[in-house]
C-alpha cells in the first residue's frame, strides 16, 4: 500500500463537506438503524464493571488430550511468553521438545526451568454498546495454544464469543441474559442462540459459565482435531452427577457424539467453580500431577482441573506494529492497515501504538519452518476480531473459508448497510480496517452469501457519550509476567472415627506474603497452614496471595471408620 496516496485520500474525505451528501448519508444511516435507537438513555459501565462481566460469564472448557508419557501436558492452555524469553517464533519448537523437560524437572525439584511460567490464558476483552434501549455486550474470549496439530503448526487460536443483553450493570442481574454465544471449528463459526439446548451453563455464586468442549492438538481431518471447540449438551447438574459417581469422563457435544475429557479448564477469579471442581493453578512446584499423559477414556477422578487467568486481547498488539520490532515473532506475509482514531496504550497509560494510520504485520514467525512461516494469521488478521463472520449452525465436514467480505465492503447486515456505511468511511473499503469497525451478531442465521443478521455498530458507537466502549484495543489485566499460579494443596476429607482431626494445607506460587483464613475450625497453627477439625465438620481454607490470586479448599473429617476416601484430585 501506498501510504501517501491512502493519507491524501483521508485528507479529501475528511475535508468534503458538501451539504447535500451528508444529508443524503445521514438519513440514510437514520432509517437503516433500529428507530428504537433514538431514545436510548446512554450510560456507561466502570471498567471494574467490565472486568467482573468477562470473569462472570467466562467459559469453563472441558478438554480432550492426545498425550502419552512423552507428551504430557502437550494440550495444556499456555500463554505466548510460557517460556519468558520474549520470543514466540520458538514456541513450537520449544513446547514440542522442551516441555517434558520443564515437567521432569519440576518433578526431580529442579530449578532448571524455575523461570517459566505456564498460565493457562484466555485472552480477552469487552466491547460496550447501546441495544437500542438497553445495554448490550460483547464478550470476546481468545483460547490459547503455543502447538497445533501434533506440533506441526506454531500457535493455535480458538475463540468465544459470548453476546449479552439487557445488561444491567450487575453481572447476572435481573432481565439480563446471554443473546447467544459463537465458538470456532477451525474457519467455521458455530453459532447457538438463547434458549437453545445446546448452550449449557455452570450456574453458581458468582458466576454463569458456558461450557465448552475443546478437541486435542491431533490432526486427523475428518474427525473432531486441531482443538476445534463445540457446545456441551449435559447439564451441569448430569455433569456433576457423573462426576460424584467417578463415572468415565465423557460428555456430549454439538455435531458429534460422546467425547472424553482429560481437562477441565476453569477461571481463577470463581471462587465457587473452583471450589466445585477443586482446581488447581499449573506452578513448577505442581505441574506434573496436573498433566495427563493419557488419550484414552479415564473417570472423572482421573481428569485434572486447573484454572486459567485472563489476559488482554491487546497485549500483543504493539509487537505487531510496524514501528516496533515486529520481525522477531510475525513476518510480512500477511498485513493489516487500520486507522487508529486513538493510541493503543499499555496498563500503565503508555503509549505503545501512536493513532493515524497504522500497519500491522501478522504472519506467525516460526522458527522451527524452512520458510519461517507456517502461514498463520494473528488475531488482527481474523474476521472474527471485527464481528465481520459468517455464522453457522454447524461446522462444514471440511472447514471452508469464510464468505462475508466484510472488509472489501461485500459483508452486509440485516439493514442492508456494509461497514463503509455505518462508519461514513467509502475510502476504507479494502483498504483499511477503521479502528472501531465492528458487526454485532443478532444471534439468528442468515444463509445468503455476504449477509448476516446483525449490525454494523455506527461511527462513534464507541464514545462514553454514546454509552460506548471498544475494549478490544485496552489493556486492563496486569500481567503479572513474573507470577507464578497460586498452588494449595491439601486433603478433601479423612474418616476420624469421630476423633478431633487435624487438616494440613502446602501453599506455593503466587507472591509473598500469603494469608490463611480457616473457617469452621476449633482451632490453628499459628502459621495457618493447619487446623483442627471437629467430627463430623466440614472446615474452609481460602488462601490469598499479594498479586491478587485466591484459592479455596475445603476439608471434610467424616465420621465413619474406613480407609480414607483419597485426596484432592
């Protein structure tokens, strides 16, 4: 692209200023928008707000594993710093062939790979808009892989989107409710609207989370691989139940049928998911328990349960700019030009990307191909990032490719209007990305070519005025690059033949100093790190750390005589 020539064109479209046209637009834009719109009273969310709505409605994602003893912790969710030397050209190498090492090391207590931090990550953000009368958001959730496809590709991006209406300002508050959720097979985009039985959620104190089913990293084409996602069918309640039975770990899925789990991947900031699952953080203090080695069907006893933090969509954002050091991690083979109206800025208010027109190079660097390119795309790249998908109601046998064109201007909504329409922008069209270019899904399915039903978002739907926020260019999570996961470990029951016992809890990870809040204990150490137990009581551990993780455990002293039911799988 010839910048000059693209800046000149924005400098004539900024400076028309003819009457008659922007009538013409104006009633136009007016009579293809809902007219409910109008009235709308703008008020906006706090971004504690937002951020407690992506931890309310965050996934818990059941996972199968294609692992074996050399490949244990192969699907494990990562983050792309795991290794924490700056550089994810070398993720595919160095996860294929470095992992079982990080894990046997951590076994021998080894501090070989002490360094890395593994954190499982969603990365994420929340995008605010006025729903006519009401509040309406769009949850984006970017599920991470450093390998694909038994370790021949270099990262894996899946993601969810979670659409929520009538939102009230308190997550899960009164008339509000999840429109419908989109999840990714591969190219395909799966969409199930409220009320489906296909959308199952995790209802508990804190939180509604959908539940997920991911595939292994096996590359088999016409079975389910590539850790395409799908919708889980059971109830939680049918979910526990096997659970509490130990029954196989197997659940069933949209467009399939039973699927194994190996994994069950649950937010950190639930307290009550976590409790109800008794997960785990992966720290190098206790990364092998929680690796399963295993592709077969197991029992529920046998799958792992770890949790996962949230990140930034955009925190990778600024080693794709052309200003920085894009080389090291992406290539030029696949670039995106986007007009910033303003800066990407980090956590701390830095600027990290400038405004104006801005390129973007995201071709996945890949030290470990003969061409340094597997020919992956970053997240800017895909047209999911701009809502501008075609939505499915099932995944095609063979992932095929998308067909709305909402760039080159083709993609139209169910008022008819391509993204150049809502935003005033023509010269855009195939040209450049505008930074708050966006197509919110109504949920329905709409099979013509180039059409969705849905709507373009207007120019400045974004503006706190309008009642806006465009969260996929903000970086609000700290990135706690230097932590690692709060690890608490400690017997679920014992069977004291109703005799005082005592519960003993191991804490590691997370950042000094720690604090130990027992409740429903006669008395404690005065560590904390123990507590005796009455007969028949049932006494609550929640440990915090000082970078902010909590963990819950619970510790049952049953009454009965006979062996000890086990641990805290």
């Amino acid at each position: 692209m010839n910048f000059a020539i693209h800046r000149e064109r924005l400098a004539r479209f900024a400076g028309f200023t003819s009457s008659l046209r922007w009538l013409v637009l104006a009633l136009f834009v007016a009579a293809a928008l809902p007219q409910r719109a109008a009235h709308a009273q703008a008020w906006l969310l706090s971004q504690s707000d937002r951020m407690a709505y992506l931890q309310y409605y965050a996934p818990v994602i059941m996972q199968r594993a294609e692992e074996n003893s050399s490949k244990r912790g192969r699907d494990w969710l990562s983050n792309y710093d795991f290794d924490r030397d700056g550089n994810f050209a070398n993720n595919r190498y160095t996860w294929a062939n470095l992992l079982p090492q990080y894990i046997a090391a951590s076994t021998a207590g080894s501090g070989a790979y002490q360094n890395w931090r593994i954190r499982p990550t969603l990365y994420t953000s929340a995008l605010e808009f006025m729903d006519g009368g009401s509040k309406g958001l769009v949850l984006l959730f970017h599920v991470y892989h450093p390998v694909d496809k038994k370790a021949n590709e270099i990262h894996d991006w899946e993601r969810i989107e979670i659409v929520v209406r009538g939102v009230t300002g308190v997550p899960g508050g009164a008339g509000e409710y999840v429109g419908h959720v989109t999840i990714t097979s591969h190219k395909d985009h799966v969409l199930r609207s409220y009320g489906s039985p296909d959308l199952n959620f995790m209802q508990v104190a804190g939180g509604r989370h959908v539940m997920i089913w991911q595939a292994d990293e096996d590359n088999t084409e016409l079975g389910t691989h590539g850790h395409e996602l799908h919708f889980v069918q059971d109830s939680y309640a049918t979910i526990a139940a096997r659970v509490a039975a130990s029954a196989s770990a197997e659940v069933e899925v949209t467009n399939d049928d039973d699927k194994s789990v190996h994994y069950v991947w649950v937010p950190e900031t639930s307290q009550a998911a976590v409790a109800a699952w008794n997960a785990r953080a992966i720290s190098y203090a206790y990364a092998a328990p929680l690796a399963a080695g295993v592709d077969g069907t197991v029992s529920w006893f046998a799958v792992n349960r770890i949790t996962y933090e949230l990140q930034d969509l955009a925190d990778v954002f600024a080693s794709q700019w052309s200003g920085a050091n894009w080389s090291l991690n992406w290539t030029s083979d696949v670039t995106a030009d986007i007009l910033l109206d303003s800066p990407i800025v980090d956590e701390s208010g830095t600027t990290q990307v400038p405004s104006g027109l801005q390129r973007f190079y995201l071709g996945s660097r890949d030290t470990q191909s003969s061409n340094l390119t597997d020919g992956r795309e970053g997240v800017l790249a895909k047209a999911w990032f701009w809502g501008g998908y075609s939505a499915e109601t099932n995944a095609d046998t063979i992932s095929g490719s998308d067909k709305l064109d909402g760039y080159g201007g083709a993609g139209r909504d169910s008022y008819n209007r391509n993204r150049a329409d809502a935003s005033g922008d023509y010269a855009s069209l195939g040209a450049y990305w505008r930074q708050h270019d966006f197509l919110v899904h109504s949920g329905a399915i709409d099979t013509r070519e180039h059409y969705e039903a849905g709507v373009w978002l207007p120019a400045g739907w974004h503006l706190p005025q309008n009642g806006g926020y465009d969260g996929r260019w903000a970086q609000v999570y700290d990135d706690r690059v230097n932590v690692d996961g709060l690890n608490v470990a400690m017997p679920s029951s014992v069977r004291g033949c109703g005799a005082t016992k005592t519960a003993t809890a191991t804490v590691s990870g997370g950042s000094l100093p720690y604090t130990l809040t027992w409740t429903n204990v006669l008395s404690q150490a005065p560590n904390g790190l123990s507590a005796q137990v009455a007969s028949g009581a049932t006494a609550t551990l929640v440990v915090g750390s000082a970078d902010g993780q909590s963990a819950t455990r619970t510790f049952q002293n049953q009454t009965g005589c006979r062996p000890d039911p086990g641990g805290n799988h």
